[in-house]
C-alpha cells in the first residue's frame, strides 16, 4: 500500500473574467500521508478552498484553468484525478474521496429530511434498497453521535441545530467510507463547544477508520487541535509546512507568526490585538518575502498594565449608568395545537438584570440558544420583552410608544453577525450610509451627508472610492467596517454587537476588533459586545456576563471569570476555546 494517499504537484489554478486572469492557485506541491490530518491555513483569499475543489475536480467551468498533478493512490489503484473523465470522476466522489463544505444550511436541501438526504447519497454509490440505506443511515448517524438517530432520520435541516446539522453532513460524507475526506471550515461560527464536539469527532472517525484527511480553516488555534501536519497559504502560495509541532514552537514565516499573535491570547492583557500587517513589510515582492516585526516588541507595545486597568474601571464605574436592565424576560408560549391554549413557555431570556456604564464594554458571552441575542433585540425593541424594564438615560425604554422609541433609536444602534445580509444589495454603500441620516433628518441636505459619509468610510479605514461601490464588491471584513460606518451615522451612544465577529477571519477580527477600540476611546461608545467566544470577550470587555438557559449565571471582571470560574457551565466554555496559549512573547519567531 502506497505511504501517500494524495500527491499534489505544480498545481495552478486560474480564473478568467473582464478584468483579466487571476490566479488563485500557483504551482503548489504537497503530499498527504496515509492515516494523517494535514491543516491547511490562511485567511479568505488564500487559495486553500480553490485547492480543496481542483482536487475535487469541481472547477470544471469555462473561467477556470487547472494544471499540474493529483495523483490520488487508494488501495487497490492509483487515479491520476485531472485525466479522468467526468463519468470516473463522479464515482471517485464519495467513494474514495469526500468532501464536508463550509455552511450546513446552504449544503443541505431544505425540502428533504436529514436521513432522506444521507440515504440517497447511499442508495446512488452502493446500489442498495430503500430499507438497506435507512439502516445504514440510522447507524452513521449514531456513529457521528447525534442524538435520537431514529427520529432524526425524519427531521428537516431547520429543525435541528447547526452542529447537528454539521454531523449530518459528516455522515454524508461518511457513508461510502472515503479513504480521504476534505473538511473545508466545518467549524466556522460554531460555538467553542460545538466546535469541539466536532474536532474530537473528526480525529475519532479518522483514528477508527484510518482515514486520511485535510482539514481547512483561517484559524490556527482549531488547526492545533487536530492536525498532525501544516500548510500555511498565502495569496496561492504555500509559505510554510511543518509538524504541528514546530509551526506553533518554531514557527519560520513572519506571516504565521502574524496568524498565530492576531488570535487574543487568554494569558495576555493587551489593548489592541497584533495584526498580520505588523509583521509584515507592506512593500513585499513578488515572492513574498516578508520583513518581521518582533513579536516581543509588540507585546510590549501593546500590553495594558494593572495601573491602567484600574484607572479605566475608577473612571468607568464612577459614573451612573447609561443603561439598567431590571428583571426582563421575553418568554415564547408553547402551545400543542391551534385550539389549545399554551401551557409552558419557552423562557428565551428569564428575570435577566444588570447595568452598562458609559465607555464601558460589557461582554455577553454564552451557546447558541442561551438567549443573548434575544436579550440584545429586547433592549432596543426590536423584538417586544414580556416583563421587565429597560432604562437609558432615565426614559424607560419599554414605555416608550413606537414613534418616541423610533426617535430615540439613532442613540442605540445594533451591529449583526452576517454584514452581507444587513445591507441591502441594490444599494451602493454611500446610498446605505445615508440613508438612516435621511430617516432621521440629520445634516442640512444630502450633500452635508455625502461628507459626512465619506469621513465615516475614512474613519473605518475604507476610502472615498467605496462610496459608490456595492456590498457584493467587498469583502466579509469590509462589509462589517460598512455597517460599523452605518451604525456610527446616526452619532449614536450605545452599540450591540451581536456576533459580529465570529464568522471573521481571526486576522480580520483582530483589525475589526482594535477599530471597535478606536472608535470606542474617540466617541465614548457603550458597548454591548455578545459572542460565543470567550477569548474574544475576554481580550474585548471591561466586564463579562455568562448566559446559559436564559439567566445570567456569572458576571465580573474577565480575568477573574476566566481564572476563577464558579459555575461548571463556564468552566466548560474556557475548556473549550482551542490553542488557549499558542504563541507566548518568548515564540517570537
């Protein structure tokens, strides 16, 4: 049997458009051993994706240009996959090589249930009947631990979770038993714990099986929980490839180490996060050669001392607040039938209480289904509470009328997770900017708002030219600094953020976490910062409430939280955040 399951050689991959030819890919080479997990790392762009869908061979399309070499070697033939034809390609699919995409939801049809779409996948590679495939189904589905595996066969893709729905895709990828399966994101936006869940699965599966796999993500800190191997890319290049163990102990390339520092460290106090760019020399050539910054002067530059801590929070908390939450709930009745009057309520935020002072930011962190984003939308009345109250600046939010609540609302504003979704594609984003300055009557005329504009794009660092562009022109990172341009127009007090960091690339979340920073210290923003990652909340809040079940179980101080946590539900979402201590200021590279 062959010591390498896959042999990538010279592989380039290049796209054609108006704009000319890209390439995405450049002559990369790599092998994948037999029974090993290779990582491949790099931020949005970097050409790890396009890799995973030339070896694929789902790039087949007039704009794409694949070359070089894939030698695929199972065990019983080698498969040069770039000649065969697509007939033998769609029996290498699923067979031999499989592959789990980014986005469960999108990669599932929401008209077939769960089991109906695994059992498919089944019945076309093997040919077995109905009853044979629901059986096999029923048993991937206990093998990737999914709970209730039965009555999960019957269920569609809405009415599960979004880790269920990711152990389902892995049981469709399973279900031919492929002797090399691609993992591209597959924890992307999970909570820490799901995540988790997910990674001690995967390495299960691989050590069951002895099968091969490569594992996608931008983000370091899961790579080093599962692989064996590392590949860091860079615009189509590979940079860098060593053991698991020398990328975080000895890492080579400026542009890891950057990767590696831009993820908040739980045992660092810094005001601002590392970047990429501060390890890199902005006039690299064309073999990107990198010039590094010290890892260790950064540090230094950027750590925070107890003094300035405690001066912060004297100031901070000398001051009244600038909102008080008294007992509020917001409870969804259960009811059995159309007739029947509901007899439970599903308690989606329970007699919740707590204060944010001005300049403050106050961490929300918690599962998915704890309640905090319902708990961020009661505050600004995006959805009504049930009971409680909601207090800013002495008006009592909730006894506001509709036309008094809208006119207070440029004050608080909200920034959501998907930047894609919240702006409107058939505008440009000068045009979405203003357009809340103009529901408001701000400024004298669109002219004083089209300045006004521009200096907010100067302020999140994009430039005037983006003023007439549109959202689908931009990138995940940009669109999020458009909405925080959004949100800043209406010169507002108070901003939640909800999530609207987490399906960043950690690069990307370092810049979009120290602008937040930025802007907070220039315009004494209050903010409300809700996340499922505790490290994140950690390095960002002045103080952190933990939800479970929606009650806030914990509050305090971050570092208190994090080196004393009382509650056992706490203790499991720091022992889930993955390379808690990657890179330390001595690993300077």
């Amino acid at each position: 049997m062959h010591s390498t399951i896959l042999s990538v050689k010279n592989l380039a991959v290049q796209f054609t458009s108006e704009d000319g030819v890209y390439e995405a890919v450049k002559g990369i080479s790599f092998d994948i051993p037999r029974g090993k997990i290779i990582g491949i790392v790099g931020e949005s762009g970097s050409g790890k994706s396009v890799t995973s869908l030339a070896i694929m061979r789902l790039l087949a399309n007039h704009n794409s240009k694949v070359s070089g070499s894939i030698q695929l070697h199972t065990t019983t033939e080698s498969i040069d996959v770039l000649a065969v034809s697509e007939y033998q390609m769609t029996a290498i699919r699923g067979n031999k090589i499989a592959m789990i995409f980014q986005e469960p939801m999108t990669s599932l049809n929401p008209v077939h249930t769960c089991g109906a779409q695994v059992s498919e996948a089944i019945r076309r590679h093997q040919g077995v009947g109905k009853a044979e495939a629901k059986a096999q189904t029923i048993k991937l589905f206990t093998e990737v631990q999914l709970p209730n595996p039965t009555q999960l066969y019957d269920r569609y893709p809405h009415e599960i979770s979004g880790g269920q729905k990711q152990r389902v895709l892995i049981a469709m990828a399973l279900s031919c038993d492929p002797e090399l399966l691609i993992a591209d994101e597959p924890t992307t936006a999970l909570d820490v714990t799901v995540q988790k869940n997910i990674v001690d699965l995967l390495k299960r599966i691989r050590d069951e099986r002895n099968m091969s796999m490569i594992f996608i993500s931008h983000d370091l800190g899961v790579i080093s929980e599962i692989a064996d191997e590392v590949i860091v890319m860079y615009r189509g290049d590979i940079l860098e490839h060593q053991s698991v163990k020398d990328i975080f102990n000895k890492p080579q390339n400026p542009y890891t180490i950057g990767l590696l520092a831009c993820r908040p460290n739980m045992n660092l106090q810094l005001k601002r996060l590392p970047t990429v760019n501060d390890f890199l020399n902005n006039n690299q050539d064309s073999t990107n050669q990198f010039k590094a910054k010290s890892l260790v002067e950064l540090i230094e530059e950027y750590a925070i001392s107890d003094e300035e801590i405690k001066n912060r929070r004297a100031k901070i908390y000398a001051q009244a607040p600038i909102v008080s939450v008294k007992n509020l709930q917001k409870w969804y009745p259960i009811s059995k039938g159309i007739f029947t009057k509901a007899k439970s309520f599903h308690k989606a935020v329970n007699d919740v209480s707590f204060d944010i002072y001005p300049g403050e930011t106050l961490g929300l962190v918690g599962e998915s289904g704890c309640g905090k984003t319902t708990l961020g939308r009661c505050l600004l009345r995006l959805i009504e509470p049930t009971n409680g109250e909601v207090n800013y600046r002495n008006s009592s939010l909730t006894k506001l009328s509709t036309r008094e609540m809208r006119s207070l609302r440029k004050e608080l504003q909200i920034v959501f997770q998907d930047p894609y979704s919240a702006l409107n594609p058939k505008f440009t984003i000068g045009a979405a900017i203003m357009e809340p300055m103009q529901v408001h009557g701000l400024h004298q005329n669109d002219k004083a708002r089209k300045n006004i504009t521009i200096q907010l794009l100067e302020q999140v660092g994009l430039s005037e030219a983006a003023f007439n562009k549109y959202p689908h022109e931009f990138s995940g990172g940009q669109r999020q600094r458009i909405c925080i341009a959004r949100a800043l127009a209406l010169q507002p007090k108070v901003i939640i953020c909800d999530e609207s960091v987490s399906a960043l690339d950690v690069s990307v979340q370092a810049q979009v976490l120290n602008l937040l920073s930025d802007l907070q210290e220039k315009f004494q923003l209050s903010y409300l910062f809700i996340s499922h990652d505790l490290s994140v909340v950690k390095h960002f809040s002045d103080r952190m409430l933990v939800m479970n079940a929606g009650q806030i179980v914990e509050q305090g101080f971050p570092e208190e939280i994090y080196l004393n946590p009382k509650q056992e539900y706490t203790q499991k979402l720091i022992a889930a955040i993955p390379g808690k201590t990657l890179l330390t200021p001595q690993s300077n590279g």
